[in-house]
C-alpha cells in the first residue's frame, strides 16, 4: 500500500517529468528558422572578432581573420559551419558556386564552429572551398552572434550592420534573395 507522503511525491515527480517531456517536444517541433535575432532585427553593427585563419587561406588572408579589417569595401555573407554537422555538408557546394560568381561583389567568409583543425581541413578539401574561413573552436564567436545551430548565416552591409540572419541551411533562391537585399 502507498501511504500519502510516496503518493504525493510520486505525483510530484510524475508531473515534472510531463512538464520536461512536453518541453523537449515542443523545442524539436519548433522553427529555429522563426528565432529571433536582436542584431538582424535592429540592424546592429556586426560584433567584432579574430580569429585564426584556416591553413589553406593563410597565405592570401594572413594568419588571422579580422572582421574590423573586413568590413567597408563589401556586403558579408558570414556562414557558421562545421564538419560534423549535415545540413552544412549539403550547402558547401553552393556557397562555393556562390562566392565563385560573386567574390568581386561581395566577401562570403566561414566560421569553422566547436569543430577539430583536421576534421575542418577534410571538409575544406571535401569541398574544394575557397572562401576563407577561420576557426572558432570554442565557439566563442558563435555566442557573440547568438548562433543557436549549424548552419548559420548572417548578411552583413558594406557599412558592417547585420542585414539578416539564416538559420538552417540555405537553399539557392534564398540566396539569392538575401544577395538582392545586400546588393545594391
């Protein structure tokens, strides 16, 4: 027999395990895309950061990636990837295309997210990127863009406002569509 004090501790237990339960559901369900982002939202100056260089760029970028040294001479399509991650897998080629077609307009630059050097080396390889892309390991960069997942991209003025966040992985037309807004 439960006596009142098991009884109520059970019943304690068990709505807190349903509370918990209903909140991890409804987080898978919910849209990361629908997130928002203080720094797109307000138009923000973009945060700074540097970061070290990717081995592969290093000789046309230097060895470290400062994004104050960036900003001015053209908009920033910044993509947050890593190499574990699939949706970032399927976009690479894309934003490869991209940058090829438009690197004179507009500077597409990586962050290589909580990833491991040789592992980020392999995807870059994988790839055949050529943007550049620096390294984030603790994802510190990350936390100052208020990245919730792998993808993410943020659309950067000329002037070094963010214009837009992504989040997820981009198809082509929507591309397109954040390089009309960035592009004059």
């Amino acid at each position: 027999m439960i006596g009142a004090d098991n009884m109520t501790r059970f019943l304690v237990v068990l709505a807190a395990v349903v509370l918990l339960g209903g909140l991890f559901w409804w987080g898978l369900r919910r849209d990361a895309s629908a997130l928002p982002s203080q720094l797109a939202k307000d138009q923000r100056p973009a945060p700074s950061f540097v970061l070290p260089t990717l081995r592969p760029y290093r000789a046309k970028w230097g060895d470290s990636i400062v994004m104050s040294n960036l900003v001015g001479p053209k908009p920033i399509v910044l993509n947050f990837w890593a190499s574990w991650c699939p949706p970032c897998r399927r976009e690479a080629p894309m934003l490869e295309s991209y940058w090829q077609r438009y690197q004179d307009r507009v500077l597409f630059l990586g962050v290589n997210f909580q990833d491991g050097e040789e592992a980020a080396l392999a995807f870059i390889r994988e790839f055949n990127l050529s943007f550049p892309s620096g390294a984030d390991p603790r994802g510190g960069v990350g936390v100052d863009y208020g990245v919730y997942g792998m993808p993410e991209t943020f659309f950067i003025t000329k002037e070094g406002r963010v214009l837009a966040r992504h989040v997820g992985e981009l198809s082509a037309k929507q591309l397109e569509g954040y390089l009309a807004r960035l592009l004059p």
